[in-house]
C-alpha cells in the first residue's frame, strides 16, 4: 500500500466487505467489548444487535456530563457510540457520525428509526465522508461541545490534518475524547505498509511521542491519558511480523483551551471537588494523574485548573488561587512512557510471566477488535 487513497480504499474494502463482524477480527486490537461498564450495560442493551455485532472499537468514548451536549463522532462505523452517545446526550442534545465506508455507514442509517422508537427521540444523524477532510462537511466550526472517535486516527493517512480539524469544529473549552492504538515505537515500514496489520489497527498506530507532537502542533498543548490497556499480539500469523514493538489502547482527552501550556508550570493552585458530577459522589478522575476525590483541596499545576475551569466541568469545581505568581516548573504531571500498563511490557511474542500490574491487562482478550 502506498498512495493514500490506495490505504483509504484498502480500508473501506475492509471494514465494509470482508468483515461482516467482531468475530472476523485477526487480532484483537480493535476489541473491547468485554470493558463495558456496568452503568453502560442497560444502554447498550438497546442498541440493535446488528450494530453492536459490527462494534470494532478498542476503547469507552462516554465520558460524564453529556446531558444536552453535540457530539460528533469520527470513524462512527455501524453507529454502536452514536446510539450509546445518543441515550447519554438526551433528548436536547445531539450526535453526528462521520465514516467514509458505505456499507458501515448503511448498517448504521438502516437502524436509525429503530433507535428512535427505543429512545423516544430522535438525535442523530450520520454523513459520508472523510475524517481528514471534516471541512468538506456540513459542520459548523465550533460548534462541538465533544468530539469522539474510537480505534480511527491510526488508520487515517493524514493524522495532523484530523487533529486539526477537530479544533476547528470544537467550541472553546471543548474536549476530543478518543480511544486508539499507540505503538510503543516507530514501526518499520514492512508494518506499516502490511494490510492485514493496518486494517487491524496496528499498522497505522502512532508511537505515543510522536502522537503528543502532532496533538500539540493542532493546537492540543497539554494531551491528557485517561486510561490504557496492552494488547497482546498473540495469533501465530501476525506476531511475528510485529517483531519487538509493544502496542497499547490508550483514551486520551484533548481541550480546546487556548491559554494551555506545553509544561505544567506551578501557580500555586488548587482545585476542590464538589462530588457533583452524577455517578461520581466520592472521586473523579480527569486523567491518570489526577483523581480527584471530593471535599479535598488538591494541589494542581496552571493547566489543569484551565481544564477543569473552562470546560464542562467547570460548575463542580471550586478553584483556590489565581495565575498572579508563578512557582516554577509542577512536578508531578508524568514524563517518560506514559501507559500505566506498561510495567511488564506485552511482548508480541506472547504473554510476559506477570501480566496485569496495572489491573488492566486482563481486559485484552487475545484477539484485537478494530
Ligand atoms: C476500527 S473501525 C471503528 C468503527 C467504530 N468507531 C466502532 O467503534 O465500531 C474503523 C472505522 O473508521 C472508518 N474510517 C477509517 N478511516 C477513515 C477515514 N479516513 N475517514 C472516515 N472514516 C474512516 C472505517 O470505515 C471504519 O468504519
């Protein structure tokens, strides 16, 4: 594969012929259905069982506090997130899908009055196209509160051009919320260009530093991990063509705050939780480095007290300080390999003695589902 619109209809081809469902998967980079939580349980249950057995996502892209919000979601599929997204968001929100494959985009459309009937409303809708090229498409700039998509960018040809345009079309103080896969290196070309190791989301993946770099060059200054996972490439076909690279899900959340900084510079702030958020009485969690538990003052770098400010989230907090004086550099906001899961690395060889310090690795089954 080399020219872009060759990978793009190597893809469509894909995801929309030879897959028929999560059970065609080769590896299980692209498959998560065993994480689903069990608040998310009784939405999912009414979801037609079509569109959930096309699921091919590697991560949950349901953040809290999407009453009344516009999502849009990138690489939406046979629809599985627009419709979970759809029950969260409500009556007076919204969600829009965008995926390039007809036959993934017609599963989900085929479904849409089903869906309304099960919820009551009707909130979604879904166009073609290419999520490279958003500004083709009848969205407004700045007109998302949040922007999903789950186990896509890796297999887009042109990843700054997507980051990109998700910045345009979010509203200030907006969030990109989206689960992918992150290769714990660059992969080689004979990886990359493989069909079978891009179509299943591991050729395409980004080595997680080189994906900060392209985050922060759209204008993502301070990318936050929410979680990951390994995945272990064990299928006796595939695993030797990976060699030593190691891959991980990761979720990571993206705000559309102009003021961030590329460092996480000392205030001499802090933030309390109120335990507002629904479902989160006791703590919440921003990201890995910050779990944020109620009624607590908790110290937090210029950044973050940005993040929780200026986003939706803002209302459950109360903020201590101001950016009068400055303290120097805020220890403490990670460096270095940045997947908790990454302790006893996920050999693609096989499963490494001890496997799941993290108590995440367990979720991996041994197939991916892009
Ligand atoms: C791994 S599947 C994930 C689908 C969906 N997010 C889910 O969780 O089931 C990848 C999807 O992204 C779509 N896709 C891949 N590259 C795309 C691009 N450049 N523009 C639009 N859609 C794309 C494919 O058509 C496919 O439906």
């Amino acid at each position: 594969m080399t020219t872009r619109d060759a990978v793009q209809e190597a893809v469509q081809s894909y995801y929309g012929q030879q897959l028929t469902g999560t059970a065609d998967l080769k590896t299980s980079a692209c498959c998560d259905a065993d994480a689903v939580p069990s608040w998310l349980r009784p939405l999912l249950a009414k979801v037609h069982p079509e569109v959930s057995d096309r699921y091919y996502g590697c991560g949950l892209v349901c953040p809290p506090l999407l009453s009344g919000c516009r999502i849009l979601d990138l690489g939406s599929g046979a629809g599985r997130d627009v419709y979970l997204l759809a029950q969260l968001v409500g009556a007076t929100g919204s969600v829009v899908g965008v995926d390039m494959t007809p036959e993934q985009l017609a599963v989900a459309r085929r479904h849409q009055d089903f869906h309304a009937q099960q919820f009551g409303y009707d909130n979604v809708s879904f166009l073609e196209g290419t999520i490279e090229q958003l500004e083709l498409l009848p969205l407004e700039p700045g007109s998302f509160d949040v922007i999903v998509s789950n186990c896509v960018l890796n297999l887009s040809t042109d990843k700054a051009a997507v980051l990109r345009g998700v910045m345009r079309l979010l509203k200030p103080g907006g969030e990109f919320y989206f689960s992918d896969v992150y290769a714990d290196r660059r992969l080689p070309e004979s990886v990359q260009r493989h069909p079978v190791l891009y179509g299943e989301c591991l050729g395409g993946a980004l080595y997680w530093n080189d994906f900060l770099r392209l985050a922060r060059g759209a204008g993502f200054a301070d990318p936050r991990l929410v979680s990951d996972r390994p995945i272990w490439i064990t299928e006796p076909q595939i695993a030797p063509l990976v060699g030593e690279a190691r891959f991980y899900s990761a979720t990571y959340r993206l705000f559309n705050i102009s003021e961030l900084e590329d460092a996480c510079e000392d205030h001499g702030q802090a933030v309390i939780y109120r335990g507002t958020i629904p479902d989160h009485a006791e703590r919440w969690d921003l990201d890995q480095h910050h779990s944020l538990e109620s009624g607590r003052v908790f110290p937090v770098c210029g950044n973050t007290y940005r993040m929780l400010q200026q986003s939706r989230f803002g209302e459950h907090f109360s903020f201590i300080g101001d950016f009068s004086r400055h303290f120097g550099l805020f220890g403490g906001c990670g460096g270095g390999l940045p997947f908790a899961s990454s302790g006893p690395a996920p050999a693609a060889s096989g499963f490494p003695a001890d496997t799941d310090t993290a108590g995440v690795g367990s979720q991996a089954s041994a197939k991916s589902c892009c």
